[in-house]
C-alpha cells in the first residue's frame, strides 16, 4: 500500500471518529434536555460512584459478622447515652495484693510491649491478685453484651513447676465500692461489679483438685453473655452459688453501670506444699506467668451510618457493597441478555424463512415456555446456590423478548434499499449485518438493556426473597431477604430494611427514566 | 389463505410447540438431575424424595411399587421418556411423592385460594387501568397525564413482592410497634375460604387486602400506560381527527371512536394475562403466605415431587398455549386489518 493511500485512510477515519463524537454530543445534549433523563442519569451515577468507592467509604466488609451488637441502630439516630462500640487495651498491671505464705516470693515486672510477668518461687500459699492501671471510663448505658480477650502463658522458673490457677476478672470499682448487689428471684441476691470471665480449672469439666500444675500457652476468650450457657461465676466466698444463677445477662445486669469505671484483675493461685502427699509438689518448684494485655471489645447498640444487621454486620458496608454489584451486574446480566437476543434476532430476521429461522423461532418459542422462577429453583437444588448460575439461567431464559423485536425489525431492514444496494457490491453476509443492519438496531439495544436492569436487579432480590439466592451474595437483595426473614421487620430495624429496598427502587426508577428518555429519542414519534 | 387454514397452521404449530416444551420439561427435571448426580442413584433427586418419604413407617413398603409406577428401574430412556409423555399428555400425574395423595386433588385444594386472589387481581387492575388510562389520554401533555404515566412506570418497574413487604411494613409490623394493634394482619395464618361462616369471611377479606392492595398497585401500572399508548395514538390517528373537525364533542368522539378501538388489543392482552391466575405470582404468595398454586409448586420444587412437578408445568403450558391460540383467534375475529394480513 502506498503512503497516500494510507494516510487518506487514516483521514477518513478520524472523520468517521470525529462525525461519531459529534453524533454523540448532539445525542447526549438532546437527552440532557430532558428533565427526567437527567434525573435518571443523576441517580445511576450517584449509585455508581457509591459502589466505586465501596472500598474507601466503608470500614468493614460486607462479609464481617458481630462488628457491633446486633439490631444496632444508626448513631446519628440514637440518643447519646446509647452504648457504642468500645474497643480498649488493658496494657500495664500492677501488684495490687499478695496474701498467703511469707516464703513465697513474688516478682512482678510489666512487659514493655504491654502485659505483666510475675514469677513465683518458694514453697506455701499464696493468692496474688494484678490489676490493671488503666481504667475504662463507661459513659453509656449497659450495653448488651462484650467481649474479652488476652492470652497467657505458665511455664516453670526453675526446674519444676508448681501447682497454680489463674482467674481472669473484669471488676467495675465503682459498683464494687457501693456493695451494689442484683436480686435474682427468691430473696437470693448476688454481687454486683465483679465477674471472672475466665478460670483455668473452671474450663475443665473434670478436674481432680483444685489446681494444675503443667505449662499453659493460650489464648483466653470470653463473650458475655456467653451465647451457650450464661452462668456466672461468682468470685471465691460466692462459690456455692454456681448453677443458680443461670441466665442473668453478665454484661447487662452485673458489670456495666453509666458512669463506672472498669479495669481488669489477674489473680493466680500459687500452691506449693513439698509435704502434701496428695498434690505433690517439689522443693523448688515456682511459676512463671505471663499475661498479655487484655482487650475488651464493648459491642455497641448504635453504631456506624446504618447501624447492623441481625448478625451483628454492618449494614452500611452491605448497602455500598450492593449499589455496587446492582449496577455492574445488572448492566453485565442485561447486556449479556440483549445481545445474546440481538445476535439470534439478527440471524433469524436475516435468514427470514429459512431453515436456520425456523430453527431459532421454535427455540424462542420454546424457551418462552421455561417458567424463570422454576428453573432457577432446580438449577439451585441440582447444581447449587450460587450468584452465577442464577445469572446465567436468567441470561438463557430472558433472551427471546429482545430476539422477536430483533428478528421482526431486521426482516424489515433486510429488503430495504441500502441493503440490496450493499449486496450489489459484493458485501458479505456479515458485512451487511454489523455495518449495516446492526447499527439500525442500536438505539434499541441501548434502550433495552437500560430498561431491563431493574429487572435483573430485582430479580435477584426475589430469588433471594425465596431462599434460593447466593447466601453471601453482597447484593440488595439478600439485605431485604435477611430483614424479612431475619427478624428485621419484628425488631421494626428500619435502617436495615428502608435503605436496600430505596437503593433497589431508586436505582430501578433512575434507569427507566433514563430508558423513558432513551426510548423518545429513538422513537421520535413518541416526541412532544 | 382464508382464515380456517391460517389458523389450522397456528393449531398444527401450537401443537407441535407444546410436545417440545413437554418433552423439555422431561429433560429439565429429570434428564439434568440425573446427568449432574453422575450416575449415582442416590443423588438423583427423584430416588432422594421417594427414600424421605419412604422414612415414613406408613410407606416403607412404598419405594418399590413407586419406583416401578414412574418406571425409575427403567433406563432413562426411552422407556422412562415414553412413560413421562404418555402419562403427562393425557393429564395422568398419578400421586404427589410427598403428601400421598393424587396430585390433581391436590392442586384442587389450592384451586380456591389462587382463583380467589388472581381473579380480583386481574380483573382490578384491568378495570382501573382501563379507565386511568383514558383520563391519562385525555389530559395528555398535562399534569395528570404526567403524574399518571409516571406513576405507572414506577408500579411497572418496582415488583409486586416489594410492594407487598412495604405494605405490611408499613400497615402491619410499624402500627403493632408504634400504636399496639395491627392494620391488617401478619402472613402468619393463612385463611380458610369460607363464606358460611361469617367470622372466617371477615378474617379471609382481613388477611387477602394487603394481598390486593399490594397486587393492584403493582399491576395497575401496565395498565394503565398500555390504554393511554392506545388511546393516544388513536386519538392522532385520522379518523378522530375528522371526527373532531366534524364538530364532534371531544367526549363523544372517544366514546363512540376511539374506545372501540381500544378493545381488540386489551382483548388479546387479557388472553395473555389469564395463565398467568394459574401460575400465580412465586414471591408474592411466598411474601404473603398464601397457599396457592404456586405456593404448593414452590414446596413441591423443594421436596422435589416429581408428579407435582410435571403437573404444573404441563397445566401452565398447556392454558398458555390455549390462551396464545384464542389471543391469535380474537385478533383475527377483531381486527379485521390481521384478517387480511393472513391472506
């Protein structure tokens, strides 16, 4: 090819490019002078650029459970003396009381990274209790429940190791100050402020004495109330009372007060007796303990922009997460459906009477007659729950609407002038139908695919609604399945339920007014 | 070609449609389940649903007359094929895996509670789109007709179920947490239909009117913008215009001009629509608590009951081949423009 030649080529084709951007622009200005167009187009981005920013907008992932009490309300909506999320570290200790024998000594030292080691050598008794010298302020009203952590580690000092518990308490120093004490029914009253949210030997369900006297290495985890069994556990003197005292919500009712403070204690029983002949113990045998710093994690009852769900998961991340997928994978799945329909309807109207038409027509006909619902549901039982199948048998089900237009406007478009005026030249088959005839049905591909995302959304949602949804889809609506299902209309939770069936109807009204406002374009018949 | 070979053309191409739909309705349920268990008997759902039922002490000597009487000892083909057409086409389900009993009886049960419901939920929004529709044409351009178009996208576009859970949301579990008392009923305890008994009639209107709030507001929408396309085209068309120019008052020239041209196509709509009463709408009644038709498909899918199964695909796709047949039937007896189309 020469060089002329090719530069005029490229010539035209930037003409070409030029005259379709300016075809574009005077689309575009004619769309934007509708009122309801720009209305539409308004919303569909709003919801677009809410699910592009999914990842900086939102703290948690949509997938997170119990990142706040569950039925949390919004904090913006919830007077200030309801509980938030609280997330301290109890990080430095201190010996606060060592009773027992004189001959065992106590070494204390804090970790720097935070935490305490105490080691403890020398035969008798001993009852060492370490609080924390942080101390939490509790501004709130009792939440409903909490969470504790840390981890401790026992080895021996020297060559044996001697006989010890260890106990983990949350104490509230105000509400210990006051005596304060909680009725339980049957004039039976109980401490209130002190709770041991954990105890070695208590772990056990079998236990031969009161202590152990191996290495320990765990992590030491408690949520209260404990969601399987709430018993407290009250401190030693109170001892007989276990099993009494089931169901009182520990968080609730024994530890959190308005206005108290909370700190952490430690306390670690030491027994070394060399002439206890039951519960042996060497000469010089000691305990190394060492505690990390404890982390409380206060679940609030008002929380983020939309508050939780019935699991405890963030239901502005599920909003965001699922504008998200509405708009990509309602614009995917319509797309997929209608050009899918497009290339049967192009066929089939192309080859009108023939063998390949009356092929494709019956395959119409007969996929017309595969109820949607149905076949979703035994896909599901057969193959699984999962987003993607439901997709694709909506894409192989919902096609034949857009092939039947498709079909009927290509065997117009078919015998028209410009066509036989390309076939006279020698064009091809395919040549006819994506430069010629295709770009004739454009406007209406653009048109439907626009008006069918509603429809894919809220397709998903029924599914969903249904029970054979993706049971960790991250889409609008799974959220209005799990509100109805999930207690969220008896709990009256209207940050859990409005937002996702807004989300679902504004995005569906945006993009049929942009497809209202599409369609008098390409029908300018419809135009005023 | 006269209309009687046109439409002999029609009955031979329905027919032969509604043998492939029937004969892929086999495929779908049983030829993918059993492909996909790979040739393991225990996956295959139909196996799976007799064995549940058979835990049952009453049925465990069941399994084997079930199996031969759907032929399950037979290979899938054709011996299983041939047995699925003969007994599907002449609308012989034989007896539902799960309740025992014959599944036509069964659907009969639920008849009452699916007529009842989709029959005002045809006919209400039909009627109120009809007339909205007009009023919408006559006042094209203005206010209303804006009001009303867009409030008939809005209907079209947002579905039933969701219209339904606003509805009780709103009118049922708000009142009960704000006032103490329900506007209308919990989907909790579905109705028995009785008229005799005047307590349970009450309580039967009580629980169906969110059901037919719901359902018109949702299916009204149509309606209502596919009379007013209808009637504002015609009222462009030539001959109201000459109707107009004649000195024909706007009212009379719909009346006597326009609205009989409304007809034929809402006509041919509503035979569309009818199948529809059989199949029911899934979700709503889900959402609802109704136990219609589709409820009772809905648990049969679940349960994988196969004979309930085939019997309703094989009744929707029979009243929907019926009703594309007499919807081809009516435009050829209204529309007289469609007779010589066919010629």
């Amino acid at each position: 090819m020469s060089q002329p030649s090719t530069q005029r080529a490229l010539v035209t084709k930037r003409r070409a490019l030029r005259e379709k951007i300016e075809s574009t622009k005077e689309f575009l200005k004619i769309l934007f002078r509708k009122k309801s167009a720009v209305a539409g187009v308004s919303i569909v981005l709003f919801f677009t650029i809410l699910g592009a920013l999914a990842d900086y907008i939102t703290e948690y992932s949509y997938r997170d459970t119990a990142i706040a009490a569950d039925f949390a309300m919004p904090s913006w909506a919830a007077p200030p003396d309801v509980p938030r999320n609280i997330n301290f570290y109890f990080k430095t200790f201190e010996l606060v009381s060592k009773k027992g024998d004189d001959t065992v000594k106590v070494e204390f030292k804090q970790l720097e990274d935070g935490g305490a080691e105490v080691v403890i050598t020398g035969s008798g008794v001993a009852n060492i209790v370490l609080a924390s010298v942080e101390q939490l302020e509790y501004p709130y009203r009792p939440a409903r429940s909490m969470y504790l952590e840390s981890h401790i580690t026992v080895t021996n000092a020297t060559e044996s190791i001697a006989w010890y518990n260890v106990k983990f308490a949350i104490e509230n120093i105000d509400l210990v100050k006051q005596n304060a004490t909680l009725e339980i029914g049957d004039n039976i009253t109980i401490p209130r402020g002190f709770y041991v949210f954990y105890d070695e030997i208590g772990q056990k369900i079998f236990t031969l004495y009161e202590y152990l006297n191996e290495p320990l290495d765990r992590s030491v985890s408690a949520t209260l109330p404990n969601p399987i069994l709430n018993r407290i556990q009250p401190y030693v003197d109170l001892k007989t009372m276990e099993g009494l005292i089931e169901g009182v919500n520990a968080a609730k009712e024994l530890v959190l007060e308005k206005d108290t403070r909370l700190r952490v204690l430690v306390n670690i029983t030491y027994y070394c007796n060399p002439m206890d002949f039951m519960v042996r113990c060497p000469e010089n045998a000691s305990l190394r303990v060492v505690v990390k710093p404890v982390h409380l994690f206060i679940k609030g009852d008002a929380h983020g922009i939309l508050g939780t769900n019935y699991m405890g998961a963030d239901v502005w991340a599920q909003f965001v997460y699922g504008a998200r997928s509405a708009v990509v994978l309602g614009l995917a799945v319509s797309t997929a459906i209608v050009v899918l329909g497009l290339v049967v309807g192009l066929i089939a109207g192309y080859r009108l009477g023939t063998l390949t038409d009356h092929v494709l027509t019956f395959t119409i006909d007969l996929v017309y007659f595969i109820p949607l619902l149905p076949m979703v549901m035994v896909v599901g039982i057969v193959f699984g729950r999962a987003l993607y199948l439901i997709y694709a048998v909506l894409i192989l089900l919902a096609w034949p609407g857009v092939a039947r237009t498709v079909r009927h406007w290509t065997s117009t478009l078919r015998s028209s002038l410009y066509v036989e005026a390309a076939r006279a030249i020698g064009a091809g088959d395919l040549w006819i139908l994506t430069r010629h005839i295709a770009p004739q049905v454009i406007p209406y591909v653009v048109y439907s695919i626009v008006m069918s995302v509603p429809g894919v959304i809220a397709f998903e949602a029924g599914i969903q609604l249904i029970g054979f949804g993706d049971p960790e889809a991250p889409t609008w609506g799974r959220m209005i399945s799990e509100s109805y299902w999930g207690g969220g209309f008896l709990n009256n939770a209207w940050w859990w339920i409005i937002p996702p069936i807004l989300g679902l109807v504004g995005i569906s009204i945006g993009f049929a007014l942009i497809g209202l406002a599409l369609d008098e374009i390409v029908n300018p018949r419809l135009r005023r | 070609m006269g209309v009687g070979s046109h439409l002999a053309k029609l009955g031979v191409r329905m027919i032969i449609t509604y043998l492939a739909v029937i004969a892929s309705y086999f495929v779908i349920i049983r030829v993918l389940p059993v492909l996909a268990a790979g040739g393991n008997p225990m996956a295959d759902p139909v196996i799976a649903a007799l064995r549940r039922t058979a835990e049952d002490p009453r049925f465990n000597l069941w399994i084997e007359e079930a199996m031969k009487r759907f032929g399950l000892d037979r290979p899938l083909f054709p011996d299983q094929f041939i047995l699925y057409m003969k007994n599907t086409l002449a609308y012989n389900f034989g007896i539902s895996i799960f309740t025992q009993r014959p599944v036509l009886s069964e659907i009969a049960i639920r008849l009452p509670y699916t007529l009842s419901l989709y029959t005002i939920l045809t006919i209400l929004p039909i009627v109120i789109g009809y007339y909205l529709g007009i009023v919408s044409a006559q006042h094209r351009g203005k206010k209303l007709d804006t009001a009303l178009t867009q409030g008939a996208i809005i209907s079209y576009i947002i579905p039933s179920w969701l219209i339904l859970l606003l509805v009780y949301y709103f009118l049922a579990y708000l009142p009960k947490r704000v006032w103490g008392f329900y506007i209308f009923p919990l989907p909790v305890k579905p109705p028995s239909i009785e008229i005799a008994d005047m307590e349970a009639f009450k309580y039967l209107l009580w629980y169906m009117t969110p059901l037919i709030m719901a359902g018109t507001l949702a299916w009204t929408g149509p309606w209502i913008y596919f009379i007013r396309q209808i009637v504002v085209s015609e009222l462009g068309s030539d001959y109201s215009m000459v109707a107009l120019a004649k000195g024909g008052a706007p009212r009379y020239v719909l009346r006597k001009h326009v609205v009989p041209n409304v007809r034929p196509p809402l006509m041919v709509q509503l035979a569309y629509a009818v199948p529809g009463i059989f199949g029911g709408a899934l979700i709503f009644e889900i959402v609802g608590n109704w136990p219609g038709i589709a409820y009772f498909a809905y648990q049969a899918f679940l349960n994988w009951d196969f004979p309930v199964m085939t019997a309703f695909f094989a009744i929707s796709a029979t009243l929907i081949v019926v009703s594309l047949f007499v919807a081809e039937l009516l435009l050829l007896l209204l529309d007289p423009k469609a007779r010589t189309k066919g010629s």
